[in-house]
C-alpha cells in the first residue's frame, strides 16, 4: 500500500484536491482510503461518503493535533492495510504553521491558497520546506503575475519541490498529481520511520489544562519575549 500525507492551513483546498485526486485514481482501478485528521469539528466525512471513498475521522480535541497525528497514524496505516487499499491518504490542518506531518520515505504533498497572499509561502514553514510537491489552488482566480510571485516564493522555501496547479472544482492539474501518487513508495509499516521536523518541544502548564494569566501560573518550557 502507498501512503500520502497531504497538509495544509484550513480551507485551503485539501479536500478538494484529495477528491479530484482520486477522480484520477480510480480511473485507473486504485482503491483509496482516506484518514482525516482534525481539531475540533470536520464536515468532510460526508463529502468523502458522498464520493464514496471509505473514510476514518479523528479529532484532537484538547490535545495537540500534531501529537495526536503522530500517535494515530500507525494506526491509520494497519487499517489501510486490513481494508485492502492501493492508496491511502492522510489529510491533517497545519493550524500553527510550526509543523508537519510529513514522514521520512512517504510522498508529502502540501496544499496552499493563492488566495491567501503572496508571502504566505514564507509563513507556512515546514510544512511547506520538507514536501515533495507543492499543490497550489484558485490560481484560477488571480492573475499571471500574481501565480510566478507566488511560485518564486514557494521556489525560496523549498526548491527541490515539484509545484502543481489543480483546480479543485474542475480537477485541472489533477492528472500530473496522479503520476505523483501512483509514483509514490510502498509503506507496509511505520514503526520506526521518523518524522521530517520535529514536534512542538513546549510542555508548559498551559499545556496540560492552566487558564490563569500571570507568572505564578507559568511552569514548563517556556518561551520569554523582551521588552525594552
């Protein structure tokens, strides 16, 4: 089975593009499944059965939804593996740009608005740096221009990347995303696989429930700004 990990800030698209993905797919006889990974609410396990691709959703609720990614998605991978699948794709909200799910030895795809600004290729970070292809969505709606400032700013974070355009309500650019996934490694187990960055190192007393403002209420790592 082949595992794909695709992230990206909210409301970028990545539903989207995953369902025009799998358009692809399965016109070529792949099986797909897709483990859906959020913080608080998700509507998209009715989208996912709609389209009629079996589907598995998890909230972090209280907890980290980085930690609570990594903590499921071996999980995730058993059951891809019992359910049969050619493909499985795990799709996760990068909330605070500081992460990333993406995993040593499985395709990374990461998914960005060009709606969002210009310079948000520069705010994302590692999500962003450490993916094999860069998706970009609406580049339909703004001008020329506007897509090669935001391809130069992709290209200064990560320059290694393969950028693809798809539109998510037509699937344009669906097709060479495809030749990406069905190109993607084999992933039997990811017991011992490491992640491509690092996790949050913070645990502070805000962490574990504290809602008090104040010194005296701060324990753990924490992160001091200065002021003048």
């Amino acid at each position: 089975m082949k595992l794909i990990t695709v992230a990206g800030p909210p409301s970028s698209g990545k539903t989207s593009v995953i369902l025009r993905l799998a358009d692809i797919l399965r016109e070529r006889g792949k099986t797909i499944g897709v483990v859906k990974f959020d913080c608080l609410t998700s509507f998209d396990r009715d989208r996912y059965t709609e389209y009629g691709i079996p589907v598995q959703v998890g909230f972090a609720g209280k907890f980290c939804p980085d930690h609570f990614f990594i903590s499921n998605v071996e999980d995730a991978v058993r059951w891809g593996t019992e359910q049969g699948f050619d493909i499985l794709i795990t799709e996760s909200a990068g909330l605070c740009n500081r992460c990333s799910p993406h995993i040593r030895g499985v395709l990374a795809i990461c998914v960005i608005d060009n709606l969002s600004g210009v310079h948000t290729p520069r705010k994302i970070g590692p999500m962003l740096k450490f993916a094999d292809i860069v998706v970009v969505t609406k580049g339909d709606i703004v001008s020329q221009a506007e897509r090669e400032v935001f391809m130069f700013n992709i290209r200064q974070v990560n320059s290694s990347a393969k950028i693809v355009f798809i539109n998510g309500i037509t699937g344009q650019g669906a097709f060479m995303l495809g030749k990406h996934a069905e190109s993607a490694p084999d992933t039997a187990s990811l017991r011992g696989c490491k992640l491509r960055f690092t996790t949050p190192s913070s645990v502070c007393s805000y962490c574990t429930g504290e809602t008090r403002i104040g010194e005296e209420y701060q324990m753990g790592m924490l992160r001091k700004m200065e002021f003048p």
